[in-house]
C-alpha cells in the first residue's frame, strides 16, 4: 500500500468518527428508530432510572453470593423516576425480585403518577398471588384471562358478547364495558342531603331517560389554607367525562379562617341517557359543602366521605350543626380516623348485636382505625357521634338505606370472598410473573400519554400493601419504551429545532 493510500484511509477515518459521534449523540437524544431500553440493576447508577426514595424505606443495597445487587424495601410505597431524553407513547416495566420468607399471598404493584397529585397513581399489577392460586378454569388470550367457576365460555369475545349479570362477574385490572340498569326503577321526587361534608368527593347516581340530572351544592369556603380554592364539578357517564363547571375561588385567598357566604354550583346537563353517572367534586379542604339537593333518589359517595359537622369549624362557620349522623357502607374496608384531637371519638359499626357488629375508639387524631366486612355483600351502619372524621374505603357509603345503590363491578381480592359474593367469573388483564435463576420477572405496561410528565421525566411508585409480612428485594428495573420512529422529515424539523 503506498504511502499516498494510508493517508486517504486515515483521513476518511477522520472524517467518519466526528460524522459517527454527531449520528449517535443525535440518536441519544432523539430516539430515531422510536425505541429505548433503559435498565437500572441496583450495582451501578443509571442517569435513566433513579434511586428508590425514600431512602428510609429502603435497606442498603446488597450483593448476593452470586454477585447479585439487590435492594430490599423496608416500607412501601417506594418513588422512583424515570428521566428520558424525550417523551415516549408506551412503555413496558419490567421489574426482577424476589419474595422471601412470606407469610402473606403477595400484591405487589407498580404506579405511574397521572396527575399533578402526588397521591394519584394509575396503579397496574405485577404479582396477585391471590388470582395466581384461584384453580378455576381459564381461557387466555394476549394478556387477558378469565377465570370460570364452571367452564362455560371458550374465547374471551364470547364472554364480552354474551356478558352474565354483573353481579356474578369481579374485575381485575380490566375495564369492563357494560351498562348498569335497575330493571324497576322509578323516579321519585329526590333528595336533600343535609349533612356537611368537606373537600373532594366522588358521587353515582342513577337516572331514567326521562329524568332529569339536577344536583344543587351549597358550598363555603373556611380560608384555613393559603391559597385560592376552585371547586371543579364534572360529570361523567362511563368513563367520558359529559360535563363540567368551575366555582371560582370566594376571592380571599390568605389562611384568614375567615369564611365567605353560603354560594350555590347547580348542575343540569341535559339530554341525559338512563344509566349511572358520577360526579366528581374536585376541591380542597378548604371546601364545605353544606347542603346536597337533587332530583335524583339513588346517591353513593365513592371510596371517601369527609363528615364535617362539628365545632372544631364553629370559628369559621357559625351555624355549624353538630348533630350525630349515621352512614350506610358497604365495601370490604372501611377505614376511619378522626381530624382533629376535639373529634377523637367512638365510631359504631351496626347495633352492636351481631358478633361482627363493632365499636371502633379513635383514639389518635389522624391515626387509621379499619373495620374489615366479613360479609361484603351486607350493608352496614356506622354512627358518628361527633363527625370530623374521614371516612375511606373501597366501597361506597350513602346517608340513608333508601338511597344506596351500587352500579360498580366487584374487584377481585381473594377466592374466599368469591363464594360469599355469589361471583362466578373473574376477568383480569394480568400475567404471572416469570421465575428466571430464583428471581421473580413481572411486566406492566403503561400509557404513557394518560401519565404526568414534567419536562421529560414521569415518577414511578411500587406498592406492597402487606410489606409487614414479607421481604422483598429488588434486583432490576427495566423499561421498554416506544414511540413513533423518526421520518427523514420529521428529523430535518428536529435537528432544525436544536441548531
Ligand atoms: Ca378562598
């Protein structure tokens, strides 16, 4: 090779490596191909994947006598942020553990946050060893199974076609697509709630087509926060939000306690098909709702009832009533506390006849007392002598017996309430985990459109709700993300975008 050949090849090489540096640099940072994978073991730092936070929930990261690194978690929920170099569409965790000594049927599940809220996660399963250990006949398909007390239906769009009761069928992880319909049911003139209830709450009521859907709320706002405090009132029939409306803030806006005058949101939507709609009351606490009149007879709150009838909040609202009240519930779980030391108080669960009849002591202010429902399907009563407390759980609660109703699908929990619940079917979105070299490898995937992006990085939550009886250590996070590939066009506009 001549001398004069050697310096063209060297000078070509020159050329390429800055041309190959700038192409991958360029790459990295706008994802040509629309994929990324981003790993995280718990031995080395990743700039993708975060650390578990909080650090007191967490032990040191260990090394196994396989050179493994792996983190137990201590307590849950445990964050973790995922920091990319853009937004994607999908993304598909992947997270590698183990489950030692347990004591308990493991949930373990992973979160992305969706909204601004930092308590508001759309929460998707890793490992149910609940549904894992239910031997019913299944038929599987993609990543839905469903479960069949007695085998009946051989595909899953022969069940989607030819849906049992609702009654007979609970859900896990799985949107089921049905309408709700009281066969016999019958206007009557509505109701008139008369009780206060405070911050954010989320309503079912039930109309016939002819009905109108007519709420009036009677709102005050109490200044105790900084800050000014909308109350936001939508409507929505299945998941389709059909309606909203806004109270602006009373116009103070310091922690005056100072409260405004009584103000009233009225809803009307019209053109109303029969069928459930929910109302979601999206407010601070600075919120009193004092008053709920509708045309409408069947009335559940969701998950949450903030009972706020008590001196406590005389200051701020002088004609505040402090009369007992009494709420019917109905759900597997039903946890209270009290909000301030003055409520602490004695809760009472049904007439205290029956052997699963209970009092409840709310000791400590702001602590969390539950009731577990042995019978989930009965609806019992829980008296209230001095209100100021919160009332949550996974079921729904009403002011009275005659307005209860409940349009929601059962959510699968364990085997033994299916029996109790008269629950023949259940269906879920869910995998097994994989077991690979001793450790546990559970998928879930996100839409990362319906996530909480701020700037390019969307945080992660991992949930074990009965971490107490286990030991669980991580070993790997993973994430598969994808979007559209990049066209030359769209290229060009991007690179034009960074020069
Ligand atoms: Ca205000």
């Amino acid at each position: 090779m001549s001398l004069n050949k050697i310096h063209k090849i060297i000078r070509i090489i020159l050329i390429l490596i800055p041309i190959m540096v700038l192409g991958y640099l360029v790459d990295k940072e706008l994802v040509i191909s629309g994929k990324l994978i981003v790993k995280k073991d718990f031995g080395h730092g990743s700039p993708f994947i975060l650390d578990l936070l909080p650090w007191q929930r967490v032990a040191e990261i260990k090394k196994d006598d396989q050179g493994n690194y792996s983190q137990k978690i201590l307590d849950q929920p445990v964050y973790f942020d995922l920091n990319l170099p853009q937004r994607f569409d999908k993304g598909t965790a992947e997270i590698t553990y183990k489950n030692d000594s347990i004591d308990c049927p493991t949930l373990f599940q992973i979160g992305g946050q969706a909204t601004p809220n930092d308590w508001e996660y759309a929460m998707k399963p890793l490992e149910n060893q609940n549904l894992d250990q239910l031997d019913w006949p299944r038929v599987e398909e993609n990543d839905v199974v469903l479960y069949e007390r007695e085998k009946k239906f051989n595909t899953i769009d022969e069940f989607l076609n030819n849906l049992p009761d609702i009654s007979k069928i609970a859900v896990y992880n799985y949107k089921l697509d049905y309408d709700f319909k009281i066969p016999d049911y019958k206007p009557t003139k509505g109701l008139e709630i008369d009780n206060t209830i405070r911050g954010r709450h989320t309503i079912y009521t039930y109309i016939d087509g002819g009905e109108p859907l007519d709420f009036t709320f009677t709102v005050e706002d109490i200044n105790r926060h900084v800050g000014a405090d909308p109350a936001e009132i939508a409507v929505y029939k299945k998941d389709q939000r059909i309606y909203n409306t806004t109270l602006p803030d009373d116009g103070i806006t310091d922690e005056s306690g100072e409260s405004s005058e009584e103000r009233k949101i009225r809803l009307l939507p019209s053109n109303l098909t029969q069928g459930t709609y929910k109302i979601e009351i999206k407010a601070s606490d600075d919120i009193f709702i004092r008053n709920i009149k509708t045309k409408e007879h069947l009335l559940a709150f969701a998950g949450r009832l903030y009972l706020a009838d008590n001196d406590e909040y005389k200051d701020s609202l002088s004609d505040i009533r402090t009369k007992p009240t009494t709420v019917y519930a109905k759900g597997y779980k039903i946890i209270t506390s009290a909000a301030h030391q003055t409520s602490e108080q004695t809760i009472r669960i049904n007439n205290l006849t029956e052997p699963n009849d209970y009092e409840i002591e709310l000791a400590e202010a702001h602590q969390q007392y539950s009731y577990y429902n042995l019978n989930p399907r009965n609806i019992v009563s829980l008296y209230s002598p001095k209100n100021d407390i919160l009332i949550e759980g996974d079921g729904l609660f009403s002011f009275s017996k005659e307005s209860f109703f409940n349009p929601l699908l059962t959510t699968f929990r364990d085997e033994s309430e299916l029996e109790v619940l008269g629950i023949n079917y259940v269906i879920a979105d869910y995998q097994t985990p994989k077991t690979i070299d001793g450790w546990k490898v559970a998928t879930a995937d996100f839409d990362l459109g319906r996530l909480y992006w701020r700037e390019n990085t969307l945080r992660f939550a991992l949930s074990i709700p009965d971490i107490e009886c286990q030991d669980k250590k991580i070993k790997g996070i993973k994430f598969v993300l994808e979007k559209e590939p990049l066209t030359w066009g769209k290229l060009w506009e991007k690179i034009k975008e960074k020069l």
